[in-house]
C-alpha cells in the first residue's frame, strides 16, 4: 500500500530559476557524544527580499542546541544572510542531516543533506561498572475509555445484584406473625388464647366476635395436632369424629372432657347464630376450659414414631428448598427484567446499532473513542489527528524514480483489507522548483486502485483548505474492493488530499468501508485536524 501511495506522487511540472543563492556547510562529519556540529546556511539574495531561515527542531535525529545570525553583508542590491546552527547528538551512530527548507518570498529553496558519524565516548571499563542494556518495553495501547464503560456496567450490575439480594435472598428477620406462623400447633394455640384473654371483646359487648375466635382457635389446634377435619365440621360432627379418636385408642381424652367441649361449642353456636348473650364470667370461663382442653388433648396424643419424625423433617427442607428455589426464580425474573427494561431504554434512546456495538463491539467504534494521537509527519510535515500513531514505511521505487526524488517519507495505519486506513506522505525532488502537477497524480492513484484491485471507481473532485486556510484539492468517491485472502467484496470509500508547492508534494490518503458510520466520524475528524506547513 505504501508504494502504491508513493506512485501517486510523481508527475510535476518544469521549474523557473530565480536569481538567489542558498548553500549550506558544516564544520565537521565525525563528532563524540555530545559535542557540537556548527551548521551554517548562507543565502545571497535581493535586498528587498524577505527571507524565512529553518527554526525549531528541524535538523532531526540531531538536536538543535542554539541558532544565532552571524553576517550580512550588502553588496549593492544584493545582500548575504548567515545563519549558523549548533547541533548535536547523544547516541552513537550514523546519522543523515536533512535538507532544510529556505523560504525566499514563499518561494522554498532546499539545502543538502549531510552524513555525521557519532562515536562512542570511551570509557575505562576497569573503573566505571557496565550494565546490560534494558530491554524494549511494550507499551500497552490505552483502552481507558472502554474500560470506564465496562467498570459503570459492573457498577449497574453490582446495584442490581445488591438490590436483588437484599429484597429477595437474603435471610430477612421474621416479624411478630411470621414468627408466630412458626410455632408448634400447640404453642401457637396457648398464645393466641392468652392473646384473646387481654381482648376487649367482652368489655365492648362483642360476644359474637369473641366465641369466633375461641372456637377457630381451638378448631385449628384440633386439624393441625390431632389430624380431625375441624374447620369444617359441624359441632355434632367433631364430637363424634373426637369420640370415634378415643374408642380407636389413638385420642386418650376422658369423657367429661369431651363433654365440656360439646357445651362450650354448642354456647358458641348460639352467640354465634341465635344471638345469645350468656354472662361474662361464663364466657371467660369458657375460654379456661378451651386452653385446658388444648392441654389435655395435646397430653393425650401418643408419641410420634421415628419415621413420622424423618417424614415431618423430609417435608420441612423439601418446602425450605421450594421457597429458596422460588426466592431464585424471582431474583433471576427480575435481573431479567432490568436487563432487559435497561437495554430497551438504551435502545430507544442510542438505537439498536449503537447498543449492539457497545456490548459485542465494532473495530472502528473503539477507534473513534479511543485515545487520538496528534502528531506531525514527514518533510515538508503534515499534521494531523488520528486514532493510531502513523508508521514510518521504507518504499520501495524504481531507478528512474529515485534519480528524480531528493527525499521521500511515507507513513501509514491500517490497509484496505482492514476497516481502515491513512497514510501521509511527503516528497521533495531535485532541482524542481515547478508547480506540482496534481492531475497526474489523480491519474496514477486510479491506476493504482486497479491494480491493486478496486473496480468500478466512481471519482469527485473540489478544493479543499486546511485548518490554517492551505489550499489543496481532495479527490473522494468510492469502489468495489475483492479481499484476496477471503474473497469476500465490500464498497470501499476513499479521499486522497494533495498540498504542495515549487520542489515538493505532500498526500494524505484515507479508505474506509461503506456504511461504516463510526468511520464516517474518523475521516471527519482527521480532516477537520489536518494541516501542512510551507514554512518551517
């Protein structure tokens, strides 16, 4: 990819000489570490000229150490600007120096370049310890952002889970009456007649009322403890089924007891039925002789076997484990629910595909919000936004296109199989100083396309202007690209923008899949950063 790119690069038109001068020197090709190498650029010109000398760190892998203007001399309409660097360098090595761009009255001049050897400082290794080299440490690309993400998901989870939990898991404390739904037949009977002795039943003239629950009280004792269906038998009828319990020897009840049962049943039958009133001595009386009655019954019942025990005991965890299964079913009914009611929200509100790509993922969604990397590119530099750092590509070319190109850097993220793509590139060519000719380069990128194997191009063109009002021209439009490996097609989408001035050329060249919104945001965003500066 980063040779078709280049190719893209070469058509230019003739140069027009102008009558300045610009040369370059250095004092010295071999230095030791950290010493110093005197740069000097001389420019002899018009005096009415205005002329832009290199600044900043330009002069890389050599460091600028100090930039001072020595001489200018005038010689009639003419005058001579001297401008001297010092440079250096902290590793060792061979190092190329690059030519450095002299603007004229915006009109660029370009220096040589230069080979400076760095040597190693020697050191006496019998005095100072050595230690190895460390090695290179991989640097983990930043996922701060989605993990954000993932950490507020587990926080609405744990929410969730702790709610669910707290309502419906956890071992709540029993209150008064679930407490009392616990308790043996026996012990709940006792206390729920203690409970209607401190009624105010009798004292408010509610007797109806208060032999109601006597009788309930007693009748439920006698279905739960004794096994008799009690609720709902008349009173003749639990009688006979209480007296058939004796005569079978599985109630030991004497027969007075019995009979004072009958006629504390049969007085509540005509409270509760005939309206009568009996005194309130009687009626406490009465209630006496029910909690005696439940005494005495509960004394008569014979022991529980062992297998009636390993039965009641069977029974109880079996319905402990039912209401754990149903506390389960519930929790994971409502876990449900949120998710799904969450997930409906989100949907209404960001819509199907942005939810589907937040949870499962999409190559360029986590592109376009992860961390943007800002950095400038190439000579003449291209600045530029982008969701990756840019790779420096060594470019292969023809001897013919070499003879033609003084310098050349390309660099590139992702390849047209992928998602994704960009690539900067910038040339700078000998002894041109002509405009560059763009249309010749739009010709050689769709012939590139095609060989490369994108079919059915369809082709815009328009100016476009940087950030910093550089003016370029942008070609877009889109293709039909056949992946070699899977043999699967896909629309491509493409924008190629071409800057430049007399002696260079500058490209940026974005690909991206059709439909891909998210990518739709990159190329805008990368755009909206781009610039390229004439003057350094």
């Amino acid at each position: 990819m980063a040779t078709a790119i280049a190719i893209f690069l070469l058509p230019f038109l003739g140069f027009s000489q102008e009558d300045s001068k610009v040369s370059s020197q250095i004092d010295t090709t071999s230095i030791k570490i950290g010493e110093q190498i005197q740069y000097t650029i001389t420019v002899e010109t018009d005096s009415l000229n205005v002329v832009h000398f290199p600044e900043g760190q330009t002069f890389s892998p050599l460091e600028t150490v100090e930039a001072i203007m020595k001489d200018t001399v005038k010689d009639k309409n003419k005058v001579v600007l001297q401008k001297v660097y010092a440079l250096t360098q902290f590793d060792s090595g061979a190092y190329t120096i690059p030519p450095q761009r002299i603007a004229i009255n915006e009109q660029p001049f370009f220096t040589d370049s230069f080979q400076i050897k760095v040597a190693d400082v020697v050191v006496d290794t019998t005095k100072q310890k050595m230690f190895d080299i460390k090695p290179l440490i991989q640097v983990e690309k930043s996922y701060a952002k989605i993990w954000l993400w993932i950490l507020f998901i587990l926080l609405g989870l744990l929410i969730a889970g702790g709610l669910v939990y707290w309502f419906f898991l956890r071992k709540k404390p029993l209150t008064e009456e679930e407490k009392e739904a616990l308790l043996p037949p026996y012990d709940r009977a006792l206390l729920e007649l203690k409970r209607l002795e401190n009624s105010r039943y009798l004292i408010q003239d509610e007797y109806k009322k208060y032999y109601s629950e006597l009788t309930d009280i007693v009748r439920s004792y006698l279905e739960e403890d004794v096994n008799v269906s009690a609720l709902e038998s008349t009173t003749s009828q639990l009688i006979s089924k209480l007296e058939m319990l004796k005569d079978a020897g599985e109630l030991k009840l004497e027969d007075e007891t019995i009979t004072q049962f009958q006629k504390i049943l049969e007085t509540a039958d005509l409270v509760k039925f005939a309206k009568s009133k009996p005194p309130t001595s009687t009626a406490e009386e009465d209630r006496k002789m029910v909690e005696l009655i439940v005494v005495k019954t509960h004394d008569a019942l014979p022991e529980p076997t062992e297998e009636e025990l390993m039965l009641t005991e069977e029974y109880l965890q079996e319905l402990a484990k039912k209401k754990q299964r149903k506390k389960i079913y519930w929790a994971a009914a409502i876990f449900a629910g949120l998710l799904i009611l969450g997930g409906g929200i989100s949907v209404a509100y960001y819509g199907f595909k942005e939810v589907k790509d937040t949870v499962l993922g999409h190559p360029t969604k986590e592109l376009l919000e992860g961390e943007w990397v800002a950095s400038s590119y190439g000579y003449p530099p291209i600045d530029l936004e982008a969701p990756d750092v840019l790779v420096r590509q060594e470019v292969e070319l023809p001897q013919q296109i070499l003879d033609s190109i003084q310098d050349m850097q390309t660099f590139t993220y992702g390849s047209y199989i992928q998602h994704f793509s960009i690539s900067s590139t910038s040339v700078v060519f000998k002894n041109n100083q002509g405009n560059p000719d763009f249309e010749g380069a739009i010709g050689s990128a769709l012939g590139i396309f095609e060989q490369v194997g994108i079919k059915n191009i369809i082709t815009k063109q328009e100016e476009f202007t940087t950030k910093s009002g550089v003016a370029g021209v942008k070609m877009f439009g889109s293709g039909n690209f056949k992946n070699p490996t899977t043999e699967k097609s896909k629309r491509l989408k493409y924008n190629i923008l071409l800057f430049g001035g007399k002696g260079f050329i500058q490209q940026i060249a974005l690909t991206w899949e059709d439909g891909d919104d998210y990518a739709e945001k990159i190329v805008t965003r990368i755009l909206g950063s781009l610039d390229v500066k004439t003057q350094v």
